[in-house]
C-alpha cells in the first residue's frame, strides 16, 4: 500500500490522509493537490510504501513540496531536515 502523509514545516506536525494500492494512482493524487490536501499549511507530502504489520519502516518514499505559484506538489529530495524523522504509520 501507498500511504500519503502531509507535514508542516513549520511544527513538524504531520497527517497522514490516505493509501492507494497504487503508485501511480498516488502520486496523481499528491500532485494535483486532490481535495486541497495542502490546507494551507501542508508544505510537504511523503508517499510511503509500506508493509503489513505493526511498527512498519517504509519500503520506499516519494517526496513532494508545494508551489503556491502552481497549486500542485512537484516531487523533490528528501528535505535534510527530516532526515531524522518517521512520518507516516509507525
């Protein structure tokens, strides 16, 4: 599964709001902004492949950040700054 986690930069306060079976299916969701999922204050969004189970690692992630400029996500690196955070189920 695909889970969807939004962070705020500003708090590190973060939400996760969905999970597809798809990739693909996510990754449209994120970058169109479906939903307003941004509220605002969503500055990122992580798409997570994640196993079954309790306490998972993700298998694989996807970042995103917003443009105001747009109204979409675009994918991006990793910000630095979360390096050593766990967004997401877990």
């Amino acid at each position: 599964m695909y889970f969807i986690t939004l962070i705020c930069e500003h708090d590190l306060s973060s939400r996760t709001v969905g999970y597809y079976k798809s990739k693909k299916t996510a990754i449209e969701v994120v970058k169109e902004n479906v939903f307003d999922i941004w509220e605002t204050v969503y500055e990122y969004a992580v798409i997570q492949k994640m196993w079954e189970g309790l306490y998972p690692d993700p298998l694989e992630e996807t970042w995103f950040v917003f443009r105001e400029l747009t109204g979409q996500y675009s994918e991006t690196e990793k910000p630095e700054q979360f390096e050593h955070y766990q967004f997401g189920i877990g």
